[in-house]
C-alpha cells in the first residue's frame, strides 16, 4: 500500500507531500487543476519516462519519493534480494530528475537503474488510465492473469518443469549426436594416429629420462677412459692392489720374527685390500650399469627425436602423449557404443517430450475452460457500465511447436469490442478511452482476488457517464477497495460520495505564478466538494442536498 507521496518540484507543485490511506481514496478538483500532475508524479517514482518538461521552470531539479508498506512474501522481496538490495516492510521508490532531462533512481536510498525501479513499480502499484499501456493492456500478461483467475498455479508449475525436461533432454541429444558425427567424421584419421602412437608407445617422463641418458652417453668416450684408468690403477700388474698384495706376503714372512709387533699391520693390510676389491668391483658395475657402447647414443636419440616429432605433430608436449592415446582410444571406443547411446538417450528425449504434451495440454483444457468462465463474470460487469453492446472473449490459440515454452503450448489474449456485432481485437484497440477505462475496471473487479499489487490508481475511470451508470462505476471502485487501497481520479459526483477518503486538487495563481495544493477534506468539505460537482460554479441548497444524500447512499 502507497503510505506516502512525497513530491518536490514537478511541475506546478513546489513541495507536496500527502500521506496514503487506506480502502477507496478520490481525488477531485476542476478541470486544469492539476490532477494529472500526481499521477504523473507518481509514474515517475514508479520507472515512468522522465521529460524534462516535469521540472517546475525555476528549479534545477525535481523529486518525487513514494513509500509503500510491503506485507511478508510479496514478490518485491524476494525480486529486492536477487539483486543484493535490502528490503523490509517499508520500500521507498525515489526518482530525482534534472533540468537537463537527466535521472536517477533510488530504492530505500540504495541506487538502482531505471528499469529495476520499474519492475519493482509494477510489482506496487497497477496503474489503469485512458492511454495507459501496462498492466492489461499487455498481452505478456494474459496468460498470468487466466492462470491466477483459473486457480492453474499447479498446472503452470508441472508444465514449467515439464519443458524443462524436455528441454535438457533434446540438449543431451544434440551434444551426443554432434560428437558422434564428429567422431565418425574423424575415425580414418583417429585410428592412423591411434596405431602411430601405440606403435610408440610414449610414457610420462620419458623426454627427461632419454635427455639425461643421452647427455651422459654424449661424454661415453671420457667416462670410459676415466673408468679404465681406474680399474689399471687398483687392480693391474703395477695396480695398488698387487703392491698390497706383496706387502703383506713380506711382511707375512717375518711376522713369527717380530713377536706379535707386526699384527696390526698386517689386519690393516688386510682391511685396505678388501676396501680396494670393492672399490674395482664398484667400478667395474659403474662401466656395466653405464653400459657405454657406442650404439646406444644412437639408440637414444632415435627414440628422442621420434617422441619430439610426434609431439609437434600432434601439437602437444612429449608427456601429453600418452594422454592423448588414451584420449584416442576412448573416443574411438565411444564410437562402438555412441550410437547405443545416441539412441537411448533420444528414446528418453521423446518420454520427455510427451509428458510436456500431456502437461501442455492439461494446461490448455484448464486455460480454455477458465476462459469461458472468466468471459461469463466480465459480461456480467459491462452492462451496468453502459457496455451493454461489447463483448469481452478470452482468445486461447495454440501455437506453432517451434513457439512453445514453458508457459505452455498456446498463446492467451484479451480481446473486446464495444459495437454490436464487430470481431473482438486487443483490448489496446478499443477506439474510446472512456469505455476503455470502464473495461479495465470491469476485468480488474472479476480479477480482484489474482493481482500482486496492493495498489491500483484509475483516472477518470467515469469519462463519459453519469447518474446511474457513475453509481454503479463507484459501486465497483469500492468493492474492489476491500482487497487493496484505490486511488481514483473522478469527476463523478457519484463515484466521489463513495471514497473513504477525499483530497481536492486545486490551482492558485499568484505573483510568483501558478501553484497546485492537495486537501484533505472533513465531511463538511467533503459535503461542499461534491455539491460542487453536482451544480458547478454557484452552489446551491439544493446542490448541497443532493451531494448529502449520495455521501449517505455511498455508505450504506
């Protein structure tokens, strides 16, 4: 509900500000007296086009504020919260608008695009006027609209998940029979490369292991001449090991001579020439493990080249190699089972694809039967709106394959016509805004329990009647004010004695130029307002009693 409506230099309002109510608020005021303006005002707090024309001529800037009072589980919170804003019971819509024609948008102090401050507006308030373009004028909503009113909430939801099934399910055929095309595409060549690389069979790390080998076998020839070297020096006829040797067989000879003195010497001897045995053995296993021969260099840079080759061939790294065999491998393997595959899973897309058929049109029987319901009710409303010549059908069409989605399989429209016996067209078709204001009154009272916004504004919903059918217009206002706050722009006497609350709109021409104020009125006021919308300039006693007797008829 609208709670308060602050306005700052729009127009002929220097500073405004007006607190709502709730139930059936009027707003009256002779012709040019600014009415339009609060509404246009209040288009601006909720998204409407900004023109710089709407800034009152000496000031730089305009501002208009409306606060609302959002209940628990309105859709504004959870749209607030997908958008990282804060929320709460309160909301404020602000809308600044510069001289220039520039403008921005604030939600509860928070900024926020032009389109954001919109959807939330739309979500707040409907706004019902003789060129108005939202709301039901707009055949996006129909559908919503039919739906809410036929109670098909459940229908909606098994056919939305429906879709989405078979949705994901026609996708995961596409993906397997794009990748088995390209697979079959490609199997000539991915089998030559498969046996090419299971021919070489290339292992993680070979390159690092084959350099390191053929960096060593690059300096064979001087580790070999190191290694003979060696093994003459420990172990050859001159080596350390036979000078070992026979000076430990001296010195064996005259042991027994020198008492025990020679002990030591001879256990040292002895240790050094096992120590000099391993050290020959040790070398000798180096020469083998080496395995220094002069073909395997050869070898090695055959096997080096031969991985690097396929590597750049294959536009990989050597170590990738073996990955990509086994990449290989299973694609071609997926190729003996791809077509298995492809052919359950189409079998699934088609399961899919009926229960979407069967949930489409459980959704479309439900929508054609709370059509003829819902034209029943809005007949019903239009005769004693002097409609009595129009007609109203709710168009269920059905659509081509390639149009359906998850709202179903079938296209709603509202359609009317106010002459006897011409086709009914879109509703935005109607030629006279007058009938047209009293259409949308007659559809939003048949459709009062399905709206999301708490607050709806008509303006002069009475163009173009009176008496008894201005009655039955305020009759309506007010029944449909028991289920939300209504604001109502009227120049109907009969429709303003039917408000819970009354404001006056009124134009001052002064020094500094034209200005507009917004009353509230007492019953005594309120009496003088409407007797003087009854009797025009001059009021008259009579014109006083007639506006009593129909402020007492609107409260019965």
């Amino acid at each position: 509900m609208l709670v308060g409506l602050s306005i700052r230099d729009i127009v002929l309002v220097e500073r405004l500000d007006l607190q709502g109510r709730s139930g059936l608020c009027v707003l009256t005021g002779e012709t040019g007296a600014g009415k339009s303006i609060l509404l246009d005002a209040l288009g601006l707090a909720l998204g409407g086009r900004g023109d710089a024309g709407l800034v009152r001529p000496t000031a730089g800037q305009g501002v208009v504020s409306a606060e609302f009072d959002v209940p628990d589980g309105h859709p504004l919170g959870a749209l607030l919260a997908d958008r990282g804003l804060d929320g709460g019971d309160t909301v404020v819509l602000r809308r600044v608008l510069s001289a220039d024609g520039r403008s921005r948008a604030f939600i509860n102090d928070q900024s926020v695009s032009i389109g954001l401050l919109r959807q939330c507006g739309e979500l707040l308030v409907e706004v019902h006027g003789q060129n108005d373009a939202q709301g039901l004028l707009n055949p996006a909503s129909h559908a919503n609209l039919l739906d809410a009113f036929g109670n098909l909430g459940g229908k909606r939801t098994a056919c939305r998940n429906a879709y989405r099934n078979m949705r994901k399910a026609a996708d995961a055929v596409a993906r397997a029979d794009s990748e088995l095309a390209a697979a079959r595409a490609d199997e000539t060549y991915l089998r030559h490369v498969l046996g090419e690389l299971r021919a070489l069979e290339p292992r993680a790390g070979e390159e690092a292991e084959l350099a390191e080998r053929r960096a060593l076998l690059m300096q064979a020839e001087k580790i070999a001449e190191g290694l003979n070297d060696a093994v003459a020096l420990l172990a050859g006829a001159e080596g350390i090991d036979e000078r070992m040797r026979r000076a430990q067989r001296a010195l064996e000879r005259v042991a027994p001579l020198a008492a025990g003195r020679l002990d030591e010497a001879l256990a040292t001897l002895d240790r050094a020439a096992d120590e000099v045995a391993e050290a020959v053995s040790a070398v000798e296993y180096a020469a083998v493990d080496l395995n220094l021969d002069a073909g395997q260099l050869e070898r090695v840079n055959d096997r080096l080249f031969a991985l690097r080759d396929a590597a750049r061939k294959h536009r990989t790294e050597v170590d990738s190699l073996s990955a990509l065999l086994n990449d290989i491998g299973g694609r071609l393997q997926a190729l003996d089972v791809g077509t298995e595959t492809l052919e359950a899973l189409k079998t699934v897309a088609a399961e899919a694809r009926a229960d979407y058929d069967a949930a489409a049109r459980a959704l479309t029987a439900g929508r054609t039967k709370a059509a003829r319901r819902l034209d029943k009710a809005v007949a019903a409303e239009l005769k004693p709106l002097k409609l009595g010549n129009a007609t109203f059908r709710t168009h269920v069409e059905a659509l081509d394959e390639a149009d359906w989605s998850a709202d179903g399989a079938d296209r709603v429209q509202f359609l009317a016509t106010t002459v006897k016996g011409a086709a009914p067209a879109p509703l935005q078709r109607i030629a006279s805004g007058g009938e047209l204001s009293r259409f949308m009154l007659a559809i939003k009272v048949v459709l009062a329990a399905t709206r999301s916004a708490g607050t709806l504004v008509f303006d002069e919903v009475d163009s173009g009647v009176g008496g008894a059918v201005a009655d039955k217009v305020g009759e309506r206002l007010a029944r449909l004010a028991a289920g939300a706050q209504i604001l109502v722009v009227t120049h109907s006497p009969q429709v303003a004695a039917r408000g819970d609350h009354h404001w006056r709109v009124a134009r001052h021409e002064g020094k500094a130029g034209a200005r507009v104020s917004v009353d509230g009125l007492d019953a005594p006021a309120r009496q003088e307002e409407i007797a003087r919308m009854l009797a025009g300039a001059e009021i008259t006693t009579e014109a006083r009693a007639a506006a009593q007797s129909l402020l007492q008829a609107g409260r019965a």
